[in-house]
C-alpha cells in the first residue's frame, strides 16, 4: 500500500515486474466471441483475463485427470500384486541369473 511521505509525496515500490508474453486470436466465431464476452462481464473480467483464465483451466483439468488416470493404473498395478509373494531366496536367485547374463554380454 501506497503512502505519503514526510512532504507529502506518495512513493510507490514496485514489487514485482515481469514481462508477459502475448498471442493474437484470429478467425474466432462470432458464436465463441459472444460466448466469451457474455462470461467475461460475468466474471467482471476482460476478454483477455477471461481468454486466460479458459486457458489456465483447460490445463488444470487436463493435470487432474492424467493424474486421476495415472493413479488408476498405479491403483490397479498394487492390487494386482504379484502371484506369489517374493521371497529374499527368489530375489537372490533372480539377481545371480541377471548377474551372470550381464558378465556374459560384458563376455562377448
């Protein structure tokens, strides 16, 4: 928040300043432009902020629902479980077998 100095000016600090990039739409249907102007003055909010604001969205749910799918796969991945449980002996005697192909390539 902005105050006055001891004479009476104001000083104002900029905290934070970053260049933002833009993009031009072209070819918008006057349909989707309506559209977005009706929800833009709902959201008391320019074209521009609501563009963005789509878009930003349109990110978020696209993040939730790879997560949610992702997380289904691991889900079912766990429940799947293995045959039989993996034992330090099964462990070993895989780790020997893959030892032994690894020195055979290194061999060859």
């Amino acid at each position: 928040m902005a105050k006055p100095d001891r004479n009476g000016r104001t000083i104002v600090v900029v905290l934070w300043c970053q260049a933002m990039a833009s993009i031009t739409l072209k070819d918008i249907p006057e349909d989707l432009h309506a559209q977005l102007k009706h929800e833009a003055a709902a959201n008391f909010r320019s074209l521009s902020q609501e563009a963005l604001a789509r878009i930003e969205m349109s990110f978020q749910i696209e993040e939730a629902f790879n997560t949610k799918r992702v997380q289904g796969w691991i889900d079912e991945a766990i429940a799947s479980g293995p045959d039989e449980a993996l034992t330090r002996a099964k462990f070993e005697a895989a780790f020997r077998r893959a030892a032994k192909k690894v020195a055979a390539k290194r061999a060859a």
